[in-house]
C-alpha cells in the first residue's frame, strides 16, 4: 500500500518514525528496553513514496498555494496529511487525484488542525474526485468499519484504533500483544507497563501513568466537538483497548 505523508511539526515525524520503526524509534523505557520492537515487518520504508515537510513561517492566508506546495506528487494509494495549512490542505484533493490517490487521512491531534467548515469542504472535494477521506480525532480513533480502503490501511500497516491480545493468570496480566498501535507507536510502550499488573481497580491508573509518560501527543485544549481535550479522548482510547482484550 503506497503512501505519501504530507506534515508539519512533530507529530507527523513521530508517525514516519513508527512506520519506518528504525532501531531508537522509541527510548521511552531507557535501560530497561527489550528491542519489543525488533520486527522487520513493522519497518514500512518501502511503502512510503515520498515525504512532503510544509516550510516553517508560513502566512496566514496563502493566496498561491502552489507556490508552497510540490508540483506533482508520486503515485501512491494513500496521503497522509497530518497538520498543514488550511490552505495547503485543501489544495491537496485534486493533486492527489492526479497521483492516484484513493485514500486521504488527514488526524486531528489538536482542535486547532482542521476546522469543522474546512474538513466538510474536503471531504466534499474527495467525494467528487472519488477519493475517501477521513479525519480521524486523534488518530489513535481510526477503527474498521468505515469504509473497506480504511479497513486495508489499518490492517495493513496495523495502525489505528489501538488493539492488543492479553494473557491473564492469577488475575494478573502476563503475555501483551500488539495487534495494533495507534499511529504514534504508544501501544509498546504500554504493553511493558501492563506486563505482571492484576487486572483491579488500579489498572487504569497505570495505563494512564504508561500512557502520559511515553507521552501521548494529543492536544490539552478543549475541543468544542469532543467537549473534552483530545488528549483525554486519547486517554480513553487506549483503555478502552486494554479491557476489550481483557474481557476477550
């Protein structure tokens, strides 16, 4: 699955890091790591067909996008288009067309990222250009069932929707595995955290204590959609994912 990530900041680094899974991607568990991420499958180099970083001191309203913007793009099934420009990203449906792009996810992490307005105007451009586009708040909240192209993506690259296989004895939690990690890699992290843990009242203050230290990159502003922080939507993502695999 061919994929083309377009961003700007951190978080989209931090996305190219976990998909490319090079050796130091994570050092969150310091002299305590086990290499829990020494798997070749993870590394998805190969997939990536190129990489768009958006320049930094940008205006605020661009009248020539163009100007800012790659003259063409490779061909590729999915753009990732994480925190860029609004007038960057709603150029990018009908670049993308040309490239073959038949997917768009575009993550919400902070409130500030993609309006309400904007994200409908996409979505409407996409529809038009038969490209699916979703815009999912935070990225960790992608799941199945929306459409099959997203269901591929996810199952692909194992991204998404947080989703693990737990072995419990004794009530205590003793095996971890990640089926699948948000986008940002946390799910590691937090697979050694719950390892030996009894499965009481105090499991979800060490999923939250493992989930904050890795640290999550969610934003702490309220957002007005979520009527909460994404961060905390985060927050309950991860263990809702826990207790699903707990209960299974």
């Amino acid at each position: 699955m061919r994929t083309y990530v377009a961003y700007n900041g951190k978080f989209g680094e931090r996305v190219i890091g976990n998909l490319i899974n090079y050796r130091n991607f994570c050092t969150s568990c310091d002299k305590l790591c086990i290499f829990c991420r020494d798997d070749k499958t993870l590394n998805f180099a190969d997939n990536i067909t190129g990489i768009y970083t958006q320049p930094s001191s940008l205006p605020v309203y661009i009248e020539e996008p163009a100007k800012y913007m790659p003259p063409d793009l490779p061909e590729n099934d999915v753009l990732l288009a994480i925190n860029l420009h609004p007038d960057i990203i709603s150029e990018l449906p009908g670049l993308a067309k040309d490239s073959g792009t038949r997917l768009i996810i575009a993550p919400i992490e902070e409130p500030g990222w993609l309006s309400g307005g904007l994200k409908n105007q996409i979505k409407e451009k996409c529809e038009k250009l038969g490209i699916v586009f979703t815009a999912p708040k935070p990225f960790c909240s992608l799941k199945r069932g929306e459409d099959p192209l997203i269901d591929h993506f996810i199952e692909y690259f194992k991204i998404g929707f947080p989703e693990f296989k737990i072995g419990v004895k004794d009530n205590n939690i003793i095996t971890v595995q990640i089926l699948c990690s948000q986008p940002c890699g946390c799910a590691y992290y937090v697979a050694q955290k719950l390892k030996n843990v009894p499965v009481d009242d105090r499991l979800d203050e060490v999923i939250s204590k493992a989930h904050h230290a890795y640290p999550c990159t969610a934003g702490m502003e309220r957002d007005a959609e979520l009527k909460d922080t994404i961060l905390h939507k985060a927050g309950y993502i991860i263990r809702e994912a826990v207790h699903d695999a707990i209960i299974k």
